[in-house]
C-alpha cells in the first residue's frame, strides 16, 4: 500500500503532543514520519534540552529506521502540533545523507504541497560526494 504525502502528513502530526520538561525546554513539538524504500513507516519526535543535548524529530525516526536495519529513505517529513510542514535543518539534510549516500534522492516535504529531493537541499557535499 502506497503511502500519500498527505497521509505521511498526518502520521507525523499525530504524534505531536507537546510537554515542557522540568527545565522549562520542550519536548515532543515536532513529529516526524518517513517512508523507506522498502515502504516501511517510522516516526520521531523531538526533544529540545539544555546543553544542546536534544535532537529534532527526523533524527529520532531516523534511529527508528536503523533500529530496524533499514538505512533508505523514500520521502521524509517533519511538522508542527498545528499541521505546519518544516523543512529539514542543515543538520538533519546532512544526517540523512551520511546514513546513505542513496538519501540524496529521498523526497523530502518542505511545504505541505511541495516535495524536493534531498540533493536539491544539499547540493554542496563537504566531503564531495563520495
């Protein structure tokens, strides 16, 4: 079963429940949800902490992924608790590449109804692509 953009949409958005942490941060405001390319679904959230010791939700579905020896994404999204799609930080455009260099051509929601491949967000590789 092929999964829509506008269900992956709504995967992620449906783990989205927001909660402040003892330190004031906030934890769970972005939900992620990706598709491999063996079509399996995963999903993350964020975790905002002090000391820059949190990670955004693409990092934790990522994980996900991994956990469960996959390492190819076909398409990729991250969005807010009110349905608001995010592009991928810098960070996150680079994670998903040295997971896989095949990554680059993984789609990645950037707006609700605009999906670019992961190359076009990351077209100078540091490491010059090899």
């Amino acid at each position: 079963m092929e999964i829509t953009n506008e269900k992956l949409i709504e995967k992620a958005r449906s783990i989205v429940k927001p909660i402040k942490n003892r330190h004031g941060f906030t934890i769970g405001d972005c939900g992620c949800a990706l598709v491999t390319d063996k079509g399996n679904l995963y999903l993350g959230v964020s975790i905002d902490t002090s000391s820059s010791m949190g990670f955004c939700a693409e990092h934790s579905a990522i994980a996900s992924m991994i956990t469960n020896q996959e390492f190819k994404i076909k398409t990729i999204v991250a969005v807010l608790e009110d349905g608001t799609v995010l592009p991928p930080c810098g960070r996150c455009r680079e994670f998903m590449y040295q997971i896989d260099k095949d990554n680059l051509n993984a789609n990645v929601l950037i707006k609700n109804d605009k999906v670019v491949k992961l190359k076009d967000l990351l077209p100078y590789l540091w490491d010059g692509g090899l």
